[in-house]
C-alpha cells in the first residue's frame, strides 16, 4: 500500500477523477443552498440534486469533488459515536466521483477498483464488496469483468445497500467496498461477515447508482414512490478519514495526520503526558472532531444561536467546552485549538486562512458566553442547596 499524507490521498483522488475526464468542482458550503430537506451538506452529491433530477444542466457530465459534510441530525445522524467511535465524526469530508447521464455501474466499479488498486495500492486481498441483493448487473461486474473471486461479494438488501440523500429526493441501489481488518479470518468467512455487519469490515467507499427520485417517505422500502430519474446517473463517496486511516495504517481515524495535530495542540495546552492523554482520549477526540466542526460552520457563514444550523454550531462549541472541563481546562482554550484546525485543513481549504480572526472570535465568544451560563448555574445550585440545607433538620442528609 501507498504510503500517503491525507493531502496527497485528497490530491490523487481528484486528479485521478480528472484524469478520467471529471470536471473538478469545489466543495459546496455546509449550509445547502435551498434545500429545506437538508439542515447541512451531508453527502457529495448534494450539490448536484437538480442535476440528478433534470432540473439543472451544467457545462460536463462528469465531476469530482473533495465535499466537506456534516452528520448531526436527520437521515444521517453520527453525532452520538462521536468520541467513544474510532470512526465517526460530526465534520468529515467525502471523495466523490459523479455521472450525470453519462457512465453508469461498468464505469463506475471499473474506476473505483482501479483508484483503490493502482493508485492507493491496496491489495484486492484485503478488500471485501457488496451489492444490492437483486442486482444481477454489479456481481457480474465485480465477479466477471473485474475478476473479484466471488467468495469476496455479498448481496445485502436495503438497510445498508440503498441510499436515499434524505427521506424524498434522489436515490437508488449501491456498491460498497470494505477494507478487511481481519484478513486471517479467511475468505470464506467474508460474505457472512459482509451480511452481518461485523467489525471485521470497514465501509470506505460508497458507489451509488442513481435511479429514482423518492417522492414520499417510504420507510419500508416498497419502491412505491420511486420514479425514474430522466437519466441514470453515479453519485459515489469515499470517507477521506477512513482511507487515510487504512493508508497511514491507523486503528481510529484520530490517529491520522488528519487529526493527530489538533490533537496534540490539545495536549500541548493540558501538559498532559501521552500515557495520560490516552487514557482520557474521548474528551480529545470529541474536542478535535466538534472544532473541525465549528470552524468550518463558521467560515461558511453559520455563527452559535438559537435555533437551526446556528444552535448545531453552539451546540458542538459548548459540547467542547463540556469536554474541556473533563481534562481540567477552566479559562477558554478552543480558539487555540481552531488555529490548528486551520493549520492542518489550509491545504485543500485556503479560505480558512482569511477567516482565522473572525472564526477564533467568535468561538472564543461563544466559550466566554457558556462559561458564565455555567457559573450563573453553579451559584443558583450552591444557593439552593444552601437554601435547603438551611431548612431541614440537623440531622437531616442531602
Ligand atoms: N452519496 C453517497 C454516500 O454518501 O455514501
């Protein structure tokens, strides 16, 4: 396998893509322009909704994009895993290649195969892969074309291979490919493992092949209200932290180079040794994971309220606060730790550069702000308690 930094995972994804003949697109902001059905981009393919429905045409038919994402709420929600989960973030960024009419499953398969091979050199032997149960097409294209021995191809049904960007709009049956953790388990052991969603198999890579627009909620997947879309089309996404955990050989995305350094600004600020740190690591992780969030919310616009995507960016800002506390931090500390948010994410996202001040301030406020509601909270407990105390009998235990 490839030995890459997440930078150069990010650049050779989309340079293969281009290679390919994709159009590079920029990531869109994590507020979704005019889509009440969404509170934050959750997905690549958001971007691209109307094209995929008809309802927008653009100058290519073909497109990549590095897509920062939020999952906090809704269909996709990862905000409890945060932390105790190697894997989950609220803030991720997701790999995508996209076909708006132009290739369809043969393509798309072939691309991915060749990008997870060739250019990141993962050994097929270390990778396991899933279609839709009734799709007669991708197992052949995986078993026939591609050459995968059929003992690595599991066909799973709705609950993990179809996807729907939310309860109505574009969607339609997928392909994953999984990184094996525990190869020595054999390969007989594979398809069963696919098909009980065991630890032993990491999601990484997500090719969707979109076919319908969903018009009403259907929970239960009759496919009632599943209108063909005017052209079938890709929509794929590959978790950038999970890959680079894979390439930079890593048990939790944390311990990537796409955290280690928020991390470690963490760590610098506590004193505390790495024996220690590990041993309190949930409190760093959700600091790292709810900073890279904040920051990114804030320089795409969203500031800490009351209501909405405002009281999401409150929300991860005082989950970090809270978090804070747990490893002894008493005055604010998260306006140091967005600084190396910014240092390690500059790369692909200069903009975070111009907006340092204004993002620092306002997490710095936003700190200042929960620190007092905490205090005030503190003394109207003491007072109460005092209160009571005052009133029972001597004897009398709180
Ligand atoms: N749109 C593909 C995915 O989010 O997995």
């Amino acid at each position: 396998m490839k030995k890459m930094t997440s930078a150069e995972v990010r650049q050779a994804f989309l340079d293969y893509f281009e290679e390919m003949h994709h159009k590079r697109v920029p990531s869109s902001s994590l507020v979704p322009g005019n889509d009440p059905t969404l509170l934050f981009t959750n997905a690549g393919m958001n971007q691209f909704k109307d094209v995929f429905l008809g309802l927008d045409k653009r100058p290519y038919s073909r497109a990549t994009t590095a897509q920062k994402c939020m999952r906090v709420s809704g269909k996709h929600n990862d905000l409890e895993n945060v932390g105790p989960s190697p894997r989950h973030h609220t803030f991720f960024e997701m790999l995508g290649n996209f076909s708006f009419g132009d290739y369809f499953k043969r393509d798309a398969i072939r691309f991915a195969y060749d990008l997870m091979t060739k250019v990141y050199e993962i050994p097929v032997q270390r990778l396991g892969f899933t279609v839709y149960e009734s799709d007669e097409e991708a197992y052949s294209i995986w078993t026939e074309d591609i050459g995968v021995d059929p003992r690595r191809v599991a066909r799973l049904g709705p609950k993990t291979n179809f996807w729907q960007m939310a309860e109505t709009g574009p969607c339609g049956p997928t392909s994953e490919i999984h990184w094996d953790l525990r190869p020595e388990e054999g390969i007989d052991a594979i398809i069963p493992a696919l098909q009980a969603e065991s630890d032993r198999f990491l999601e990484l890579w997500n090719l969707v092949f979109m076919q319908f627009n969903r018009l009403q909620p259907d929970p239960d997947h009759t496919g009632q209200w599943d209108e063909p879309l005017p052209a079938p089309g890709v929509d794929t996404g590959l978790g950038l932290e999970r890959v680079v955990s894979v390439l930079q050989d890593k048990q939790a995305n944390y311990e990537t180079d796409l955290f280690m350094p928020i991390i470690r600004r963490v760590q610098e600020l506590t004193g505390q040794t790495d024996a220690v740190r590990d041993a309190n690591i949930v409190p760093y992780r959700v600091i790292a994971d709810h900073m890279r969030a904040a920051t990114f919310l804030i320089s795409d616009g969203v500031r800490p309220g009351a209501t909405g995507r405002d009281y999401v960016c409150r929300m991860v800002i005082r989950r970090a606060v809270r978090f804070g506390t747990k490893l002894g931090f008493e005055e604010p500390f998260l306006a140091d730790v967005a600084d190396a948010v910014i240092d390690t994410m500059a790369v692909a996202y200069p903009e975070l550069l111009d907006k340092r001040e204004a993002i620092r301030r306002t997490i710095t406020n936003e700190e200042i702000r929960f620190r007092r509601a905490m205090d005030r909270a503190l003394d109207e407990l003491y007072g109460m308690i005092d209160e009571l105390r005052a009133t029972r009998e001597p004897s009398g235990e709180l």
